[in-house]
C-alpha cells in the first residue's frame, strides 16, 4: 500500500512512527513551520521534526488544495489523518480512503477539543475511534473502538499521550483489517452527536460558584496546557492540580488557609489547590508559593 500521513502536533507522533515501522509512510503532510512567540525563528511541528528523523518526505502546503496536483500525480491508496490542522478538500477524498484517528468514543464529542470537553463534562470513560472521512465534520463510519476510563482527577496531558499511544496501535490493526480485505466501516448513531467545540479563553476562567466537582473536573482538563486561573489582587494564579475536600463551603470564591494547605470554596464543599503558578514564575507545589505569597 502507498501511505500517506496528515498530522501535525504530538498526539500524531506515535501513529506515524508505528505504521512507518509496520508499513512505511511514503508522504508526510503537516503544518507549515510557525514564527516562534518572539519571531526570532521558525518553529517546525512535532511531526515535522519526526519526519526529518525518519528521512520521510514532509510536505507543509498552507493550504491543502495548494499541493492537490501533487497529490494526484502519487496515487495513494491510503491516507491516515491525525490531528492534521485542515479540513480535507472534496477533492482530495474522492482520490482514495481517508481514515482519521479521532480522540473519542463517537459519536460523543466529534470536533476540535474532544478529550477536554469529555473531562470537564465528567465521562467515566473516553476513547480512540478510527473512522472513515467524510464530508461533514466526524461523521464518518467507525472501523475500530477502544476506551480509556478517566474520572475528574485524569489531567488532559496524561490523558492525550494515553490515547496516542492507543491510537497508534490501533491504526495499525486498522490497515492491517484494510490490506487484508477483512473490514468493515459501520454508520454512527447521528441521533447520539455531541460536539466538542474549541476551548476559548472563558473557558480558562474559573468560576468558583460550580460545584466542586465540576471545578476539579475543569481545572483538570486544562492541565497542563493551557491552565486554569483566577484572579487575585490583579494577578491571574493558575491552577493546575487540586483535590476534593470534605470542607462544606457557603460563600463561593472564599480562601481559607490551614497551616501549609490552601482551600478555596465552591457552591457545595471546598477543593483543595495543590498546585499553583504567579504569572510569569514557575509552578509551584502550594507549600512552596505560601511561604513567599500572602493571601488577605
């Protein structure tokens, strides 16, 4: 089979890496390089970089549709998608199968944040779906499942290298099912679609007058990246790990500190931050930032 593969951040790495091991990539498609914060320098892609490892010929259109020619000319038979960045152009999909490593159990959470909207709305599980590509958003027909139990303490980062990990074995058995002949592709529960739109700056903001479980849940779905805050005396403290409490709590937003351990109240009960970042320091474990920050 000729293989090409469209991906461009972490998450995507492992996938590559496995099915060059198994089935060699012939073409790489990832995002063009970015300007880093201070421009001094491009910054390429994590699949980018893996690529040049790996001696793979990476291409990095800043539109799609600007290498379709290229495209045709290699007649693929296969293109895996995983976190590639772009909408695939129809004329791209009626060249051959593409199938994409989507980070949920669909047809829960199609979209741009799947495992952040999956832990801030509590699911006890969520999951790897290899699908087929097709013109709406997601919606394509699943080839292959696997779930991951999480609950409100799994932290987004953890969760994504698991489910990377997962995803990349999984694609494997995928073409594996695909080269032999031996799949099928089976239609999505429409009528079950949930989607998971793009995390926005509100959503950083904690809003203590949520339940407890909630706010952990939350607080724990940005983690690390790109965090959670509140504001204090003009400063936004972000917040990347904290714990129930047993605490009952009646004003939303107060602080209440006990020997070495900061608690802040929510509606029902207090949550306990165990980890914490002044802006522009280091995080920092809350025994640590108590002893050079005073809270009134």
């Amino acid at each position: 089979m000729k293989i090409a593969f469209m991906g461009t951040p972490s998450f995507a790495v492992p996938a590559l890496k496995k099915i060059n091991e198994v089935f060699k990539v012939d073409t790489v498609f990832a995002q063009p390089p970015r300007k880093s914060k201070r421009g001094m320098k491009e910054l390429s892609s994590p699949v980018h970089e893996i690529s040049n490892q790996l001696n793979l010929d990476v291409r990095t259109p800043n539109r799609l549709n600007d290498d379709l020619e290229f495209f045709k000319s290699k007649k693929f038979s296969l293109v895996v998608v995983a976190a590639y960045g772009q909408i695939i152009p129809d004329d791209f999909l009626k060249e051959c199968l593409f199938i994409n490593i989507h980070a949920s159990l669909l047809p829960s959470w199609r979209g741009a944040a799947p495992i952040q909207r999956s832990l801030m709305n509590k699911d006890k599980s969520t999951g790897i779906s290899i699908m087929k590509i097709e013109k709406e958003l997601d919606s394509g027909p699943v080839l292959l499942k696997q779930s991951l139990p999480i609950n409100i303490y799994s932290k987004h980062g953890d969760v994504e290298h698991k489910l990377s990990e997962i995803g990349s074995d999984l694609i494997v058995k995928a073409i594996e099912l695909i080269n032999e002949g031996k799949y099928e592709f089976k239609e999505q529960n429409h009528n079950l679609k949930t989607y998971a739109k793009k995390i926005t700056k509100e959503d950083e903001k904690i809003i203590w007058n949520m339940e407890a479980e909630t706010v952990v849940a939350r607080i724990h779905a940005l983690a690390p990246s790109p965090g959670s805050y509140f504001d204090y005396n003009n400063e936004k403290l972000k917040i990347f790990e904290c714990k129930l409490s047993d605490k009952i709590a009646e004003k939303p937003g107060h602080i209440h500190i006990v020997d070495e351990s900061l608690f802040v109240a929510c509606k029902d009960k207090y949550i306990e931050i165990l980890e914490i970042q002044k802006p522009g320091k280091n995080k920092q474990k809350i025994k640590e930032f108590l002893k050079g920050y005073k809270f009134s």
